[in-house]
C-alpha cells in the first residue's frame, strides 16, 4: 500500500496528511476525503470514506463515465492483442 499526501475535500479546509493512496494518485494530491476535524463536523465517520463516499450524484455520474470508458478501452486493447496473435498463430 502506498501512501500520499491528502488534502481535505472542504475547500475551505486547509488541512493536509499522509494517507493510504486507494485512488492510485500519481501526481495530484487526492482530496476525495475530509480530514478528521472536518468529518467530524459533518456528521460523516473519518474512518468510513471511501473514494466515491463523499461525491455528489453528478460527481459520481461523472466518475462512472470515466471508469467505463477506462475499461472499454482496456477491452479493447486485449482484443487487438488476441487479433494479433491470433494472426501469427
Ligand atoms: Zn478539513
């Protein structure tokens, strides 16, 4: 597990920590998670965010694009390989 700088998802919240990296953040920070001082005050378990926990029905609409489209494309890739051996084969 790795683990990368977080900022916390309240804009106005300046907060920042070291956390397990669950999103595979290569070069932005991820900021999917409130601090603790902030899911406090929320009402939300620190303990219990997950990446897609805190986002809004658009926001998630709009990760579930990119997902899906992530994983066409990988489709998509393995069949270009199996044609590829399928002909030296
Ligand atoms: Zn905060």
């Amino acid at each position: 597990m790795n683990y990368v700088m977080h900022f916390c998802r309240n804009k106005k919240c300046n907060n920042g920590w070291i956390d397990k990296d669950l999103t595979n953040a290569k070069v932005n920070p991820p900021d999917w998670k409130y601090c603790r001082e902030c899911a406090e005050k929320l009402g939300i378990d620190y303990d219990k965010q997950t990446p897609t926990s805190n986002l809004t029905p658009a926001e998630l609409e709009h990760r579930n694009k990119i997902v899906e489209r992530a994983l066409l494309a990988s489709k998509t890739r393995q069949q270009k390989i199996k044609s590829a051996s399928t002909v030296r084969g």
